[in-house]
C-alpha cells in the first residue's frame, strides 16, 4: 500500500516530476559518456604507443632498458623462453634486436630505429600486418623492411626502393646494409610513423654481427588487467641476469598523465555530482513546501510518521531510479555511436596533439563496468538526500503543519 501510494504521489505533480528525473537522466549521461570517452582516449594511445610497440611487458638482459645498447643484449635461451611463455596470463612472445641507426638515401640522411623481429611471433603479438598500407609483411629470412610511411616520406623513398642502413655492430665494427623496401607502414603515432622500420631479426643479427642475440623479448598478454600478476609472476621467477619491466616502468611519462588526466576528470565528475545533488535536493525541499499541510492531516488521522518517512523515501527512491534508468538507456546508444564514429580533430588542434606524440582521435569504450558504476554513483546520491525528507518527517508537528 506505501509503494503504490509513494507512486501515485510522484505524479501528482508530473511536471515536477519529470524535471527531477530528466536531471538525474542528464547526470547519468553526462557522466557516463566523460568516463567512457576518457577511457577510451587512454585505451587507444596504449594501444598504438605500448600494445604495438613496448608491449605491455618486456624481458631484457639486466640494465638494458637503462642503457640500450648491443653490448647490453642477451643470448636467446629457448629455456628463458618458455618459461616466460609459460606464464599464466601471457598468450604471445616475441623476440626483438633492435638498434638506433643512420637511414638514408641519395642525399638524405635521417634516424630511425631499426627493428629485428621474427615475422610470425609479431604478428601474432602485434597483428604488424594490418598497419601495412601497401606492400607484403615479411617473411621469415627475407631480404628486405618494413618501413614507417613518414620514415620513408622523409627519406623520398617508395615501396620497392632501396633503403641504405648505417649503424655500430655489436663489436664495435661499422655495420652497413641496403636492403629493399617491401611494405610501407601507416601508425597513429605520429612518433612512430616518423623513425621506425622492421627487418626480419637473422637479417638484423648478421648486419649487427650479433648472431642468436636479442635486446628483448616481448610478451602479450591475454587481458590488460592481468598486468601486474603476470610482472609480479616474471620478477620472481627470471634468473638474476634477467629483468621484467611493464610498460608503466619503461614509459612513467606517460603512465603520469593519464594519472593526472585521470584525477582531473574526477574532479570534473565530483563538480557534475554535486550539481545533480543540489537539483535534487531543491526539489526535495520544494515538496516538503508543499505538502506540509498534507503530512500533518495524515499524522493527525492516525497515520505514524515512521510510515510517511517510508512513503517520502519510497518517492525519493522511485525518482531516483526512474531517472538513472533513463540515463541509462540514453547514454549507451551515445557511447556506442562514439565508440564507432570516434571524434576526430583536425587544423591546429590535430598539429598540436601530434606534437605530442598522440594521434588527434577520440574514441569512446564501451564498458558494461562504466554503466553500472556511474549510474550506481547518481542513484547512492540520491538516496543519501532522501534522509534529509525523512528526518523532517520524523520531526513533524502535526498542528503546526496544518496551521503552515
């Protein structure tokens, strides 16, 4: 009987009604749309600077990350391998020689860096194969490179074109090598498209003079979130002259912004929650105005004020609900148009952003956890200010609020 009479009493005043739960509607929406789009901005650069490049986590010889040279390489163990293989949590691995060098042809000269990798093991931790806008991927043994298409604009070169590499081998000697260009790379990172080319690693091993050497190997992972059980897993069990570094390690700079980034849309979000706190609140005290009269004839008839306590709250509840469900149903389709249409910047703010090292798109994620918790955020907010109601209430003096 209290819940259908909380319910009728909502639509007495539909008007009212309705304006709370459209601002409760719009809280959620808001929110929900913030979070999914700062999500899903993090989540695309992680995947274009970390998935397809560092990885999410690395095994170097100890104290190459700190000094990246050859001489800090390490001999490939097939029993290192598949123990980092064996990890649970790690689905791909791949070896990787990797060298700064001097790229160059006629006469320009430009840096690159200069990447070994076994053809198959890439594209099964990277899939390198969908970032080639024309050409082939390589083959395991092939003469031949991959190379970045702002590498080899720079350069003047074109697929099938000669590029001339010069670098220091392992040894100390000059090593030099001309190989063909076979495909010709296209990534969101205008850092990467600027300075990166593949080669197959037997082809890197005798152009460095480095046979059976790698500088890492690269481990994928079956869900992100198995981040830190699959680093912490690594660092225990690695021989001593080994060293497990995760992405956050070898790249702080930006684990730091997207933290700080991070505490800044919280920031915008507790602006936002506060906001609906005091539309909420304002219209909870709006009706307490106004049915004064209407709570004291109730208690004098012999209704107990415990139990209009019950129906204000239940009327407080149902708003609430009403306009998180809503909000709701109204930001998934938002998010997910985003999510497929992401937005794209251009003119000064896409040069801008580029400078930075990141490509000017925002993408929303679409995450079932980001729904639930928002709208679960604005629905606790609204049940907190329903104490407010029932503790005046629970207060009310019946012959002072008929005389109101």
């Amino acid at each position: 009987m209290l819940l259908k009479l909380a319910w009728r009493n909502i639509w007495r005043n539909r008007n009212r009604s309705l304006i709370t739960m459209s601002a409760i509607a719009s809280a959620v929406l808001l929110a929900v749309a913030t979070v999914s789009l700062q999500q899903g901005v993090w989540e695309h650069l992680i995947k274009n600077l970390v998935s397809l490049y560092t990885g999410y986590a690395q095994v170097h010889a100890k104290g190459y990350w700190d000094e990246q040279t050859l001489e800090n390489s390490f001999e490939i163990d097939k029993t290192v391998e598949q123990q980092v293989a064996g990890t649970p949590g790690v689905n791909a691995i791949a070896h990787r020689l990797e060298s700064f060098a001097l790229a160059s042809s006629g006469d320009k000269t430009r840096g690159c860096l200069v990447v070994g990798i076994n053809p198959a093991e890439e594209e099964n931790l990277t899939r390198l194969s969908a970032k080639i806008q024309s050409g082939s991927m390589l083959e395991s043994g092939q003469d031949g490179a991959l190379v970045a298409e702002g590498l080899a604009e720079k350069l003047n070169l074109a697929l099938g074109d000669t590029l001339v590499l010069l670098t220091q081998g392992y040894y100390g000697s000059t090593a030099a090598m001309k190989t063909p260009i076979r495909g010709l790379l296209h990534f969101g990172s205008p850092e990467l498209n600027n300075q990166i080319a593949y080669i197959p690693i037997q082809l890197a091993q005798y152009w460095l003079d480095a046979p059976d050497r790698a500088t890492s190997l690269v481990v994928g992972l079956e869900q992100a979130e198995d981040l830190p059980a699959v680093a912490r897993s690594l660092k225990k069990s690695l021989p001593k002259t080994y060293e497990a570094l995760t992405w956050k390690e070898m790249m702080p700079e930006i684990n730091q912004h997207i933290e700080a980034d991070s505490a800044g849309m919280y920031i915008m979000l507790g602006v936002l929650y506060m906001l609906i706190s005091f539309g909420i609140f304002s219209t909870l005290l709006m009706m307490l105005a106004e049915r004064q009269r209407e709570f004291g004839m109730l208690n004098a008839l012999g209704m107990q004020p415990w139990s209009i306590a019950r129906v204000v709250l239940a009327e407080t509840v149902f708003l609430t609900l009403c306009g998180s469900l809503a909000g709701l149903l109204l930001s998934y389709p938002l998010v997910w148009y985003l999510a497929e249409n992401p937005i794209q910047l251009g003119g000064d703010m896409a040069e801008i952003y580029e400078k930075f090292g990141f490509e000017a798109i925002f993408p929303a994620t679409v995450k079932a956890k980001i729904f639930v918790e928002q709208t679960l955020v604005v629905l606790s907010v609204g049940l907190v200010l329903a104490v407010y109601p029932v503790w005046r209430v629970l207060r009310l003096n019946a012959v002072e609020a008929m005389r109101n």
